[in-house]
C-alpha cells in the first residue's frame, strides 16, 4: 500500500541496481530467493500499484484507488495465492520456485506469458474468467512449460532502444495511444492494432505449444491434479474464436491451439487417472477469495454489489462487499463487514491488513497500527503489510515513531530491495529523525530506481557530505553514482 508509485522511465530499462544493497552498514542480508529477477524492467515503465494503495485527496483523507489498464498489480494475499498454485508444479517440473516471479496485469483479456528470467505475466481477465483454481494452474503449468522450453520473451536483449521499449508497452497494454515501430513487425502500432501486434509479438510455434502442453500433463499428472482445467480453459475459449473471431483473446493470439493440440489433451485426459479428481478444497477457497477481492477492487460499485448481494453470507461476498464500500469512501458500512469477517477469522492477517487500510484512509493514524501490527503477528515476512506500518508510522509525523518506521522499512526492503515507494518512505522517516544525511542516501536509493538520474547526483552528494567515509553505505553511494553515470552516458548515445 505505498502512497508513492513508479512512474514511467521508458529509456532506463537496462538499470540493475539490487546488487550491492545489501552492503549497506545499516542492511540485513538478502535472502536469496527474494532478490527480484530480470522481469523487475517492468517497474521502469510500467504504472505499479498494490490493491489497497491509498490516494491521498484533497479532505486530507484518502480512497482507494481505481486501476488502469496496464497497471501492474502487487497484492501480498493473492500473490501468496498464486505461489500455492505455483510451488507443485515447479518442483515436479524441477524448476526452483524461488527462480519463478509471478505479476498481475490489469486487463480484461485473457492472456498470460513468459519472458526472460522467469517472469509469468497473468491479465486480471484471466484470473476473473476462470471458473476455479484448477484452471488458473492448468494455464500456469502451460507458462511453466515455456519457461523450461526457453520459449520465452528476451526481455534484456529484445528491448535495446526506446522505441522498442515504447512498443513493447504499447503491447502489454499500458502505453495507450502510444505510436512506436518495431522493425520485425514493420508497422505502426496505435491503440487500436495492440491486440494484433501482441499476438505476432508473443506468439509462439504449433510446436512450441504442443511441448508446453506436454509439459503442463506431466507436471499436473505428477502432483496428481487433473487436466480438465487447462482442457476446458482451452475448449472454451476456442469456442469463442469461432463465434466472434473480431474479438479474440489476446491468448488464442499468442498462444495458437490447432485441432492436434486439442486432440493431443483429451487423449491425456482419458490416459490420467487423475482427470475425475476435484480441486484441492483450500486452493478453491482461495481462488474464491481472490476471485472476489480482484472484482472489488477493479469492477464498479453496482456491479460488485449485484454478484455479491447482500443476502450472501459467505466470507469472500462480505470480503468483496467491504472493499466495494472501501472504494467509494463509505466507511461506515466497510469497517463493520471487516470486523464480522475478524470475528470469525480473528487471525486472518489479510482481513487486518484492509481494516488497517480503510483506518489510515480515515486518518485514524494510531488505529491503523495496531491493525497492520496484528497482521504482522500472523505473517511477519510479507514487504507489502510492513510497508503499510511503516506508512501509518511515517504519517503519524511523530519523531517517536521513526525508530519503529526505519526497522520495519529495512526488513521490507530487506525482502524487496526495489521497491521505490518504500526508499522514500525511508528518506521521509530519517528526515523526520533529523538524520539528513541517511535521508539523502535513502532518496538516492529511490531516484536510482526511478531512473532520475540528475536527482541521484543531488542526493548523493548530500549524503556524502555528511556520512562518514568509508562505511559499507558510503560506498554503496559510490555504486548509485556509477549507475547513474553508466546509465546517463547510454541515453546520450542513444539519442
């Protein structure tokens, strides 16, 4: 829930700048399964955004946000969700889960790909189209199946220039109305071709799906889970292409299916004996529950309210009820429906995250604490949930409270090392302890990120001023500026 998001720095994709983090003489040690991978290029240029993120408006208060298209979603619950339909089938397809990071692009199409360095882009259309999680993992085990082929995007060499990177965010949706060429397309591409261009960017060969299909039967086969889903994720939305070819999904698009293909996964069908065996009872309750909170937040009021009404009583419609009244700044009715779903599940860390959330949209400074701490009891390693202390923490404006605010970053970013929404964060806390010095450095981190370069100099050069020489975050200062001195030269030249 950071209230500062990344903004758009089209040119800076090639920038890495998670390496020597964790020199820091003020910095724990990176686990090494949370070092982002190469698909963190998306953050350059790419709007991005946790549900739940607080706008701050003119009352002083704050609402939720709304979501556009192309907006690349971080939510903590359904993030862990995705992990769980994940971690199986990598483990049987001897893919290291940790190698894998999986992002969610805001929409309505059906599409999900792979690129370069184990990145699994899912559109929200898809995730709300499916009718249960054993479908969702039938399309993941397919994307898995790219990924162990190498049949994925090269994100670092394939994006060489700005033009290319413009297009390639024209493509994912995000750069609308955005005119850019691509030389192995030899078209210009405007908003209404995107879907087009998508297609004949991302596709892959008959022959590459075919051993991506294969691919997702044996993994699904070895966790003894059935193929029905991906099976009938694919017959449905062929049957659709036949109806309405105009309009066909981005997947078919980039994911081509062929009458071998079809044939080729009804024979494994009837070869598996796990074909009749139903979805693991959690893992649908948690598809509902993400089913639900995704609508609320990214669909209209009326019509959030219309597919879970009132008179439903279950925990993901009270869930998807409480964020439809969150959005619209209608407390009153939120905050009682969040503490109806804590009694019943007085441990939930999600359901005190919100709640902690809807208090901080009000103000309710010192409340919000206490609810993100106790979501902290329950889940103390999620970034998105300490960032969200820290923000409470940080806008309580209270110098008592920076210690805490300066702890809890540095284990989020200990976690997440790139994410900008927290460096600043961290610059505001230390300003607020008087320690400018720390408070440049850290602004130095954020700008590196954002690929303001000149912002990195300024920043830098005030931190070095007043910290000490030769400390680990000295030299760490010494990285930023060769970054942003590289990075810098590479713009000039290609311009």
């Amino acid at each position: 829930m950071p209230y500062f998001n990344p903004v758009c720095e089209p040119v800076t994709v090639q920038v890495t700048v998670q390496t020597s983090v964790q020199n820091s003489d003020f910095f724990p040690a990176v686990p090494g399964g949370a070092q982002k991978r190469a698909g963190r290029w998306a953050s350059r240029f790419l709007a991005a955004a946790s549900l739940g993120v607080l706008l701050m408006g003119t009352s002083g208060h704050a609402r939720a946000q709304d979501f556009s298209s192309g907006m690349i979603l971080e939510d903590t619950e359904i993030g862990e969700t995705l992990k769980a339909y994940a971690r199986p089938l990598l483990i049987a397809g001897g893919i290291p889960p940790e190698s894998i990071a999986i992002h969610m692009i805001v929409d309505n199409t059906l599409n999900a790909f792979a690129t370069e360095g184990g990145n699994v882009y899912i559109h929200t259309g898809l995730l709300l189209r499916a009718k249960n999680s054993n479908e969702v993992i039938g399309v993941m085990a397919h994307e898995f199946g790219h990924i162990a082929g190498g049949h994925v995007i090269m994100v670092a060499s394939d994006i060489a220039g700005p033009q290319t990177i413009s297009m390639l965010g024209t493509l994912l949706g995000i750069a609308a109305g955005v005119a850019s060429g691509n030389p192995t397309l030899g078209i210009a591409l405007m908003m209404g071709s995107q879907r087009a261009a998508l297609g004949e960017f991302l596709s892959f060969s008959r022959g590459q799906e075919a051993r991506a299909d294969q691919f997702a039967i044996k993994v699904l086969n070895d966790t003894h889970q059935s193929i029905k889903g991906i099976h009938d994720f694919f017959e449905r939305i062929s049957g659709d292409e036949r109806l309405v070819t105009i309009n066909i999904d981005p997947y078919l698009q980039s994911h081509p299916l062929s009458i071998e293909r079809m044939s080729a996964m009804e024979a494994a069908m009837q070869a598996s004996p796990y074909t009749d065996v139903p979805s693991d009872p959690e893992l649908d309750r948690q598809h509902r529950r993400m089913l639900a909170k995704l609508f609320a937040f990214l669909k209209p009021q009326v019509t959030t309210l219309q597919r879970y009404p009132e008179s439903d009583k279950s925990i993901e419609a009270r869930y998807a009820r409480a964020i439809a009244f969150y959005r619209r700044g209608q407390f009153d009715q939120a905050l009682p429906i969040v503490d109806s779903l804590l009694t019943d599940a007085p441990h939930d860390q999600y359901f005190w995250q919100i709640k902690g959330d809807m208090l901080l949209s009000q103000s309710r400074v010192d409340e919000s604490v206490v609810a993100y701490r106790e979501a902290l009891k329950y889940m103390p390693d999620a970034p998105e949930i300490l960032t969200s202390l820290a923000h409470a923490l940080v806008e309580s404006n209270k110098p008592e409270n920076a210690p805490e605010a300066q702890a809890t970053l540095k284990h989020a970013l200990a976690l997440d090392s790139e994410d900008a929404g927290a460096w600043d964060m961290l610059a505001r806390s230390y300003a607020q302890a008087n320690d400018t010095g720390m408070s440049a450095y850290a602004a130095a981190e954020r700008a590196i990120l954002l690929g303001q370069f000149g912002d990195v100099a300024r920043y830098c050069a005030e931190a070095e001023r007043l910290l000490t020489k030769d400390t680990p975050t000295w030299y760490r200062l010494q990285d930023i500026k060769v970054l942003a001195q590289n990075n810098l030269r590479e713009m000039r030249k290609r311009r």
